[in-house]
C-alpha cells in the first residue's frame, strides 16, 4: 500500500475529507459534533498532517446500524452447525435454537447492572429475535443451566484482549449448597452448548479465548488482525518506507497531547490498552484499545470522537 505525504494543510482540499463528508451524508458516521475530522486535524503541526491524514483514513466508525446487521449475520451464521456437529441445522432445529437459547453478555472484573454488556444485549434481543425472557445476566444463565441444557450465546461489541470473557467464563457464580460453579465448569456437565458472539474482535482477543475458554464456539462477526494496528510492523495504515516515522509522529504528538506511556498497562496509554494500536470506534463506545489520539480530549486536544 503505497501513500503519498506530500504537505498538506487543513485547508487543503484532500479526498479523505471528502470521503468523511460522503459517510457523514449517508449517515454511516454521526454529525460533526460528534465526529469531527476537520476540528481534529487543527491539532497536528504542518508536517504531521500527511500521517494524521493517513489515520484518518484508516480509522474505523462502526454505525449502530453497522453494529445491527454485524451482529445478525454473526448470530445467523450459527445456524450452520447443528447441535451435534453432524452439518446444517434444519429449519425447525434453528427456530428452537432461538426459542430457547439464553442470551447474556461478558463482564468486568466487578460484574454489576450497569455493565455496558446488559445494554447491549437487551439491544441485541430485538436484532436477533430471542425472547425477552430468555435475555439474562451470567449469573442468572448459569442457574437456568444447572436446571436444564440449553443454548447459551453470549453477545458483544468488541473484543480487544479477550479477559473480559475468559474472566466470565472462569469466574464462579453460587449454584446450589452453598456451592458454586463457572460456565467452564458447566461445559464440561451438560450437553449444553455456549457461543460466543462479538461484532468485532481482535485476532489476539479470539487466540486467547480460544486457549482459556474450552467449550465456547467463537463466532465474530469481523476480526482485526495485527495489520490493522497503526503500530504494527506489519500495519496496513503505512508502507514500509513510512511506517516508522509514522508510529514517531504518533508518539511525539501523543506526548504533546499529554496521554501517559505506560507500556500498554493503562487504558489510555498512547498505544491503546495492551498496545493493540487499533483505530476503531463504535456508535456508543471508544475500545480502549483504540490509540487516544482518537478521542483524549485533554490539554487542548480536539478529539475525533468523543468518549460517552
């Protein structure tokens, strides 16, 4: 992939800009007040703006509209394996798979109702027609089990590092007795089946589930491998000549904007959390993966999302 830097001001006339025009148009992005391209570029220096440009270009705006069909094409595309692996489910096999599986979401390490994660999957109920009944917390799932097998699909929006989920699936909820017992537990007792349905994941995200979370059937809608970090070696935001000075320029302007470097431990750190180095943003969230140049808006900085 081949780019041209050449200088550029803001006012330049650039197709970039006019390509965040067209998807502001057709609403596939929000309205400048809450992303803004132009305001954005005002905080990079002359000789910056090629590689602020670039990023742009490369940055990800999933609409909730995006986020909708995403979801539904993931959670169809579990109608492909039947319950026994043996091939396709059948017409009346998938309508009880959906009248009867339990919809839930992954938590953080102190579960509560607040969770972004019970939004998003009562929003998630309506986009794949699962009962309202059936819409429940993990805790609440994993007693509804330990009654009867059922389908259990665990739904989200983004998946960065994948500690979210494997923390759900390890964790142990009360059971009965003054006992316990965590989904993994459960996997390995009942003939019950457990996806899991992220609309977006990173590719390390879904190698560490995999390694943790034995008995989960993986089922993102759209992965991003490590070329789709901006401070990859391998980084599809630059070619080889520029990728170096590029992942430079967002460091300095980084400092300049006074996000911390903390190695990738701290959800703002200037490589995004765990140093995923992603450029992607949701209709209602900003991952902590994403770099902050992205959305900080401290110190004068004009973010090119804001964080909600």
């Amino acid at each position: 992939m081949e780019m041209e830097l050449g200088p550029e001001t803001v006012d330049t006339p650039h197709p970039v800009l006019d390509k965040c025009d067209y998807f502001t148009d057709v609403q596939l992005w929000p309205a400048s007040d809450i992303l803004d391209s132009q305001g954005w570029l005002t905080n990079f220096r002359d000789n910056e703006l090629p590689y602020a440009i670039r990023l742009l270009d490369f940055f990800m705006y999933f609409s909730e509209r995006v986020v909708d069909a995403l979801l539904y094409s993931a959670f169809q595309r579990l109608s492909s394996v039947s319950p026994d692996h043996s091939g396709p489910m059948t017409g009346l096999e998938w309508r009880s798979f959906v009248d009867t599986a339990l919809l839930t979401y992954v938590t953080g390490e102190d579960p509560n109702v607040t969770d972004s994660g019970f939004t998003f999957a009562r929003k998630a109920r309506q986009v794949l027609g699962v009962s309202e009944g059936n819409v429940v917390a993990p805790d609440a799932a994993l007693q509804r089990l330990l009654q009867a097998p059922r389908p259990v699909v665990f739904v989200d929006d983004f998946v960065g590092s994948g500690s979210q989920c494997i923390r759900t699936w390890l964790r142990p909820y009360p059971a009965f007795a003054n006992s316990t017992r965590s989904f993994a537990d459960i996997a390995q007792l009942t003939t019950s089946k457990f996806y899991y349905c992220p609309v977006v994941s990173t590719a390390a995200g879904m190698r560490n589930v995999r390694r943790y979370c034995h008995g989960l059937h993986l089922a993102p809608a759209h992965v991003l491998d490590g070329r789709y970090s901006v401070l990859s070696a391998k980084s599809l935001a630059w070619d080889s000549a520029t990728r170096q000075h590029a992942i430079d320029v967002v460091r300095k302007a980084s400092q300049r904007a006074g996000i911390p470097d903390t190695r990738g431990r701290d959800v703002n750190d200037w490589q995004g959390f765990h140093k995923l180095g992603l450029a992607i943003a949701f209709h209602n969230s900003v991952p902590d993966a994403t770099i902050p140049l992205f959305h900080w808006a401290n110190n004068g900085w004009i973010p090119l999302v804001r964080r909600r």
